[in-house]
C-alpha cells in the first residue's frame, strides 16, 4: 500500500491505494464517481479523460499512487465550471449526444481546447480530438458544438 | 422542451431536443457498472488461449472452491442451443463454459470470483488447463467441406447451413450477354464495438424471491426468456434490467455465455457479483461481424443493362450460433438483398454459413447488407467500365422505376415505396459532380488522384412475423407493446418492450403520446429496458423500434383518448360523439375538461365516471405493421476521395448522402442516426479489421491494433432528404436506424476505383488499407509488364 494525499474535485484527501490501483478506479470504486466511464482500459478512447494538476490526462493508464500531491478533477468537479457549462448547452442542442458514454471525457477534453484557444476552426477542433472516441455520432456534431461553444465563451469573455 | 431547428411544436415531425440529454452531459448516466449493490464480488473469466483445442483436465489452485468454478460446478447451466426449422441447418450445442472442447481464442472455461478484478485474474491466471491444442480450420473458403479439422466432429464438415436463392434463368442470362463482369470481394472480419462493453450484475433479490440481472443488452425480454429456459427457472422469478446501455449497434441484441453464468453465480453465491467486459475481451468474445466472401458473375447488354446475376456467398461464422437466430441470417440477407434496388431479372445466389474456430457470427448495423451492398455495387460500376458508360447513368437505368411499386426483387423482397433513381441523382448533386469531373481533367498538384463514387442500397426495416417465419427462425419478433398509464395528476407514463441505447426513443416515443393525446413530452416520462415494469417487447434491433414500439404507444394512446373522451363527455354533459381531446384536455361544445381532471375522476373520485366505465386510464397494446416483411427505406451515398499512388494513402474529402426513410419523426434524430451510421461503414471501408493468423489467434484485440474512425479522418456529412411515406405503418414511418453504414464501402471503394481509374487498379476487400491499395496498383503494373 502506498500513502497519497490529493485534492478530488476541491476536497482534499488522504488515502492508502494498492500500487496497481488506477486513478479511474479510485475515482470510480472508492469515490462512486462514476461520470468517469472507461471504454478501453488502454489509453486510446478517451472516455476516462479527468483534469489532472488542470491538464487533460487517462485516468485508466495512470496509477493512483502517482496522484500523490496532486489535484484532480472530474467531470463532477466541474458542473460548475463556465466552460462546461456552455459546452453542455451547445452539445444538447446540437444533438451531440446519443448514448452518452464517451460524453463526459469529449466535455473535458473540449473544455481543455477551448481553454487553450485551440477550438477555432473545425480542422483545429477536429485534430484536438484525436484523442476521444466516439462510435455513435459520427462526430459533425459534436465538432460543431464545440465551435459553437467556443464561440459563445470567447463572446462572454469579450463583454465582461 | 425547445427543438433544434426552432419550432415550437413538439409532436411528429418536430427536432425535439432530446430529453436524454440531461443526464449523460451532467456526467449522471448509470450504466451498469456503475451501479452499487453492497457486498459485490468481481468476477473474471479464464478464457482459451487456443482456437481449438481439447481439455484434457482443469486444475483449480488449491484452496480455491467457491472462488473457482468450472462447468462441473455448476450444472445448473445446460447448454445454448439455437432452434431453427430452417431445412438443412445444423446447430451445435454451446456449454458457457467449455467442457471438454475450446473451439476459439476466447472461449470462457472457468469463472473466478474476488473482491477486486485484479485478484480475480490473479486467480484465472492460476488455474492450470491441460489442453491437447488441435488444428485450427480458419479459412471458411478453404475449410467448409473436405476438412480435416472439424470444429464439431459428428457433422462430418464444417457447414451450418447451405441455401441457394433464385429467380428467373440465370443459364438463359449467360447465353443472352454480350458483357460477362467476374469479381470477387471480401469483406473482412471486425467488431461492432460500442464504447461501453458488455456487462452483468447479478443478484438475488430475497424479499422478491427473485434473481435481478442487469445487462447491457438491447434485449432484456428476450434475455429473461433464455435464462429461464437454460437455468431451468420460472421466469417470474428473474428480472433482467438494461438501464443505460453504451451504444449497442447489433451485437448487444444476443444472449451470452456471462450473462448466463453470473445469473447462476447469483443463484448458489450469497452476495452479488459483477462482471465489467474489458476491451481485450470485448473484442476476442462479443460476436464479431461481417466475415462476408463474395464470388460475383454479372451478365449484361452493350448498354449496361444488367440481365442476370449468379453469385456464392460464404460467409465465415465462427465456432458457434448466438441465440437466439444463430448463424443463419448473414448470408440470408445477404443473398436476399444482393439484388439491390435493381430490376435484374435472372438471379442465382449460392449461399455457405461456414464454422470455423473464430469467435461467433453476430448482427451489427446493416446485418449481411453491407457485404451484398459491397458486392452489387462494386459490380454495377465494372458493368458500366465494361461497357464504357458512367457508372451514375448506368445505375440509373437499371434501377426499380418509382412507377414499378410496390416491386418484388427476383430475390423476393417486397419493396413497397419510393423513387430509387431520385436519389442517385440527389446524391451526384450535392457532390456536385461535374465540378469533380473538371478537377480530375486538371490533375492536381501533389500528385494525388481524385475520384468520386456511389453506391445505393435498400434498407428491410421493422420486418416481423413473415420474415422471419420464412427464415425458419423459432422466436418470431413481429410486434412490439405499449403500456400507457396515465397517473392521477394527469401525468402520462408509458412502458415500452424495446431498450434505447443512443437512439433518444425516450424523446420519439413521447413525440407520438404528444401527436395522439396533446399532452407535452414534459409531462410524459418513458419507461424501457426492464422486464419488471414493461409488458413483454422484443427490443431494439432490425431498424424496428422507431415503427414497432411507435406504434403501440400509438395504439395504446389513442385507447386512452377514448376513454379520456368518454369520461370527459359525461363531465361535460354532452355526447362522447361530440368530445375530442387536444392540447391536454377534452373539448365539448360548450366546454372543456383537462387530462388531469378527468385523471382525478378515473383514480380518486370514481363517483364521476359514467355508469359503465371503470376506473384507471391504463391500456396496453401490441402493434405491428400491416406488412410483416418489412418497409423498406432506401438511399444512395456518394464518396469523394484522394489517393496517394505512391503512399496508398486515401483521404476522404466530402460524403454525402440522399436518403429517403418515410416520415421522420424527429428530423434532428434522423439525421443522428445517419451520420453514426455512415461513420461506422467508413470505419469498415478504411479501418476496422480483426485478422486471423494460420492458428486461429486473432491479431487485434486493443484499440491500439483495432482501428476506429476518429473526427479527424472524417470529413462533415452532407444529407438530402426524401419523403415517401410508407403505406403499412402509423403516420408513414419506416425504420432507418441501420442504413448508414451499408454504402459507405461500397461507395468509398467506387470511389477510389474512379480515382484509380487511368491506372487501372482496383480493391475489392475491406478495410481498403493503404497496403491493398499499394498492392492492387502493383499488381497492375507487374501484368503490364509481363
């Protein structure tokens, strides 16, 4: 066992984890956070994506015992976050959804495009999504919703 | 709720937004894994390493019983047995967990039980098998008569089933051609893979004296009907729950071996356990798809005017059937659509379901369409080179004029609306074919060459009784139910059969109780997916849910709305004649009840029901189709590609589709559907591959090795619509959940066959990697110069 200390979703915590405990099945087993979904187990779809220390990363390739001193964030963590916000409006209208498994990691991976002002043109949004698979949608709208998102956070950051 | 494109109705025909929504994007979907049930115990499986092989003796680690178990342990389990009357068909017994015999890489032999999954396959991973490993038959062409390898020895071949379609004289056809087109083409073994896998949590339920599975399954129903025959109990007590299921596409709507074992695991263990698939295993052991070998002989005039067609189809279905429809019904369909939306007329398909030690056979979007797309419409196009005409025009005239319907195909399929050459003429349109045409003639700068093709298809949807009673198949899914119940407070509830897995049927379903009663989908909730509180359905496959489940909440509504009239009438005081119900309330002449009111009266204060009239606003119904062999939606799909002559590479720059699929709904929805669908075809034409080495191993079983189309390989998906509305089904619906991903194959690999064309090269297998198209261009030059 190893003993880490982390900050989940703005709570800090201190835990003793199995050395092959994965940080999705810490967040998932031992937290009940369960926006987190694990499609592949091996790093390619990007359903399981979380913020770590605020960057994009595969809680299913990165051990829990590597979370030491560090803050992550699930998607749970950021229902209050302007940019998911604005993210979930233009995916519902958009119909960016079906059915909703690779939905909460396309969110923080495109939360992390806008953020970095990389999500301003759909080539731009497309590249940034390599990472996150999605088998039922075909992708148009979600890229779309995404722009449009974009879009709608640059406008709010300009007016205020 | 509000609409996509604006309006403010939200009956049929609206884009309403989708009430699934909500959940998925707040991150608060339950799938089954994340579902919490105190005391669950993980479960793995010890599978074969082997393709075939005989078990000589299994050696649990000592210390392990009640952790470890074999079939030995747990007879309770009898074998999956397929049960088909159709004539010549073999069905072979499957153990869920192998006796004596493995016959793929994959096949579960032992279960193991552990607090976490890493100690249950700490425990697989000790358990000792003595295997004597036999000969692999991997080859359907090769292995399916004549083998020295039999995958089940008391058959004497490797054959499920043989089956020859045909119409017209196909001998007369031959003598008649003055163009003869031979072509083979393969389209190669891959996985349906929804991002969620499989998964089961199994439990007993003591107050209820019940054992409660839940499964990501399209089919719970069904799921309960095969537990309760194979683990020999009443199925009152089982209920099997598909809560949110993370995509299906096919191979979601069969029972498996996990499925059966952790419900019996549920039964002799005094805690619940789980098994979460992961993508390793998902794609070793849930069924694969396609796996389709074509051998196509056209015959045809100097225009192009095809006169006949004489085919074989062997279609390479792995070690066992899936219950319940077993291997059979790829090469059916694929050999009963192969004909395509043409007016061919001397046909002759030769049909071989083949086993071989591969993982099973089973449905995925477009079931046997796709490969007959494949090959018809690769055909068509060397029919028109052949005779040196465009490939649209020639597609065209051989097509069923709109005039010609209801047309039945010389394969037997009864085609019943539509204008099929409108919709090649669609698709060339929003491709804007001549400005390709002129880019061609240009040449490009980088060397690459541009090509543009189409292929068109006709898509069997929301088939029922007919259909399948002529396949032979034992379980007939010809109608779909609707238990609609309004509550006291006027609000509406209904249950439905089938299961929603990205389709958004709780949004549809309530668009139509909208249509049918005037109350708003907000006021309605949508129950699905759970045997407890829905009557018996079949679920959600074969393009049917939309037509099927849509019509019993019509049915069942517009029961409702007799009744509501009825009470209402007699609030009102005026004749039931004279009272309709709109816009959530019931209309007299001089007057107006609402739902809830008239609710009230039918559950709190029945001393305000007529005489004669009982309580509750409760009605359930069946529905199916006038037409039990289906309506059949059709489209045409039209590619634009560059290919890199030197690299092999192909970049698709522009996809369009021109589809006609009746009244839609939810338009938004529609176009949903269509868009996943094509991107699934293009991970077929481009991507998505499972081979098999000479032993039987599979050689990609992770999403590194298993290639899925991503956002940035695919181009934005233009789609013109057509509306034909069906004649045999409420408000002219037809099912379409499925064609986007028949065409884009065959329309890709028309396709690079034009971008191809002055070299002379051409690919007729999938997915068109850039080796095959390195080595169809090779090929060519190595004859030039020889």
């Amino acid at each position: 066992m190893t003993a880490i200390r982390f900050r989940l979703n703005d709570i800090d915590h201190a835990e003793d984890v199995a050395p092959r405990l994965s940080l999705a099945d810490l967040l998932r087993e031992r937290h009940n956070l369960t926006a987190t979904h694990l499609g592949c187990e091996h790093g390619v779809c990007g359903a399981c994506t979380v913020l770590v220390d605020g960057m994009p990363a595969r809680a299913c390739l990165m051990l829990a015992a590597a979370c030491d001193d560090r803050q992550i964030h699930s998607l749970e963590g950021l229902r209050d976050d302007p940019i998911i916000a604005a993210l979930r409006d233009s995916f519902h209208r958009r119909h960016a959804v079906q059915c909703g498994f690779c939905t909460p990691g396309m969110l923080i991976s495109a939360r992390d495009l806008i953020q970095r002002g990389r999500a301003g043109s759909e080539a731009e949004i497309r590249a940034g999504l390599s990472g996150n698979l999605c088998r039922c949608t075909g992708y148009t709208n979600i890229v779309s919703a995404i722009a449009e998102a974009a879009q709608s956070v640059g406008a709010q950051g300009k007016t205020s | 709720m509000s609409a996509a494109d604006g309006t403010t109705g939200s009956g049929i025909g609206a884009s309403l937004l989708r009430r699934e929504d909500a959940r998925h994007l707040d991150g608060r979907g339950e799938f089954v894994p994340d579902i919490r049930m105190p005391g669950t115990r993980e479960i793995a499986f010890l599978r074969s390493p082997h393709a075939h092989a005989r078990i000589r003796s299994i050696a649990a680690p000592p210390g392990s019983k009640g952790r470890v178990f074999t079939a030995a342990d747990l007879p309770r389990i009898k074998p999956i047995r397929v049960v088909t009357q159709a004539a010549g068909a073999k069905s072979p017994p499957w153990p869920p967990l192998a006796t004596d015999k493995v016959r793929y890489v994959g096949e579960a032999i032992a279960v193991c039980v552990a607090p976490t999954r890493g100690e249950a396959e700490d425990l697989a991973n000790s358990i000792e098998v003595d295997y004597e490993v036999l000969e692999a038959a991997v080859d359907a062409p090769l292995v399916w008569r004549g083998s020295r390898h039999l995958i089940h020895e008391s058959w004497g071949d490797n054959l499920y089933l043989e089956r020859t379609i045909e119409g017209g004289d196909i001998e007369a056809a031959a003598r008649a051609a003055e163009v003869t087109v031979t072509r083979e083409y393969r389209m190669n073994r891959q996985s349906g893979a929804p991002l969620e896998g499989r998964a089961v949590l199994a439990y007993r339920d003591h107050r209820l004296d019940e054992v409660v599975v839940y499964a990501s399954t399209q089919t719970p129903h069904t799921v309960r009907v095969a537990l309760g025959e194979i683990l020999d109990i009443e199925q009152r007590r089982i209920r099997v729950v598909a809560p949110d299921v993370g995509g299906g596409f096919g191979p979601k709507a069969r029972l498996y071996p996990e499925e059966i074992i952790l419900a019996a695991l549920a039964l002799e263990l005094d805690h619940p356990v789980r098994w979460v698939e992961d993508r390793t295993e998902h794609l070793l052991t849930c069924a694969h798809t396609r796996d389709h070998h074509y051998k196509v002989t056209a015959y045809a005039d100097r225009q192009g005017k095809v006169l006949g067609v004489d085919c074989e189809i062997i279609v390479d279905a792995g070690a066992y059937g899936l219950w319940p429809q077993g291997p059979y019904q790829e090469a059916n369909m694929a050999g009963r659509t192969l004909p395509g939306p043409y007016t061919i007329p001397n046909y002759r398909a030769r049909t071989y379901t083949v086993a071989t030690n591969k993982t099973p056979l089973g449905p995925y979007r477009g079931v046997g369409r796709p490969g007959a797309c494949f090959a018809i419409e690769r055909t068509i196009d060397e029919v028109a080179r052949a005779v040196g005409r465009d490939p649209v025009e020639v597609r065209i005239e051989n097509m069923i004029p709109a005039g010609a319907m209801p047309y039945t195909s010389i394969a037997g399929m009864r085609y019943d609306t539509g204008d099929y050459p409108a919709s090649v003429r669609l698709c060339a349109e929003l491709l804007d074919m001549p400005a390709i045409r002129a880019r061609q003639k240009q040449g490009e700068a980088d060397g690459r060459l541009v090509g543009i093709g189409f292929a068109s298809f006709t898509e069997q949807t929301a088939h029922g009784a007919a259909e399948f009673a002529s396949r032979g198949a034992s379980i007939i899914p010809g109608f779909e139910s609707c238990t609609a119940r309004i509550l006291p407070d006027g609000s509406l509830v209904l249950m439905v059969g089938i299961q929603s897995h990205g389709q958004g049927l709780e949004t549809t379903l309530s668009q139509i109780a909208c249509h049918e009663l005037g109350i708003d989908p907000s006021h309605i909730s949508v129950r699905h997916g759970d045997t407890e509180s829905t009557a018996f359905g079949f679920g959600t496959f074969a393009s049917r849910s939309m037509v099927m489940s849509g019509g019993a909440v019509a049915r069942a509504s517009r029961m409702l709305r007799d009744k509501l009239c009825r009470i209402g009438a007699h609030l009102l005081q005026c004749d039931p004649a004279e009272a309709r119900c709109e816009g959530g309330a019931v209309h007299g002449p001089q007057g107006s009840v609402t739902i809830a009111e008239i609710a009230k009266v039918a559950h709190l204060r029945m001393d305000g029901l007529p005489p004669g009239v009982d309580p509750l606003l409760d009605m359930t119904a069946t529905y199916e189709p006038q037409i039990s062999t289906g309506v059949f939606s059709y489209a045409t799909h039209g590619a634009i590609v560059m290919v890199d002559p030197e690299t092999g590479f192909i970049e698709l720059i522009d996809f369009a589709v021109a589809e006609d699929c009746g009244t839609m709904v939810n338009p938004m929805i529609v176009e949903g559907q269509i868009r996943g669908g094509v991107v699934q075809g293009i991970g077929t034409a481009l991507y998505e591959e499972i081979p098999y080495d000479a032993q039987g191993q599979p050689l990609a079983v992770t999403f590194a090795d298993y290639l899925m189309p991503g956002a940035a390989e695919l181009p934005a998906i233009k789609i013109g619509h057509m509306h034909t509305p069906a004649s045999a089904t409420e408000y002219g619906m037809k099912g379409m959940g499925e064609g986007g991903a028949v065409a884009p194959p065959a329309a890709i690999a028309n396709a690079v066959r034009d971008a191809l064309a002055a070299i002379g090269a051409e690919i007729n297998e999938t997915p068109l990697t850039p080796a095959r198209v390195l080595a169809a261009i090779k090929k060519v030059q190595q004859a030039a110069k020889a």
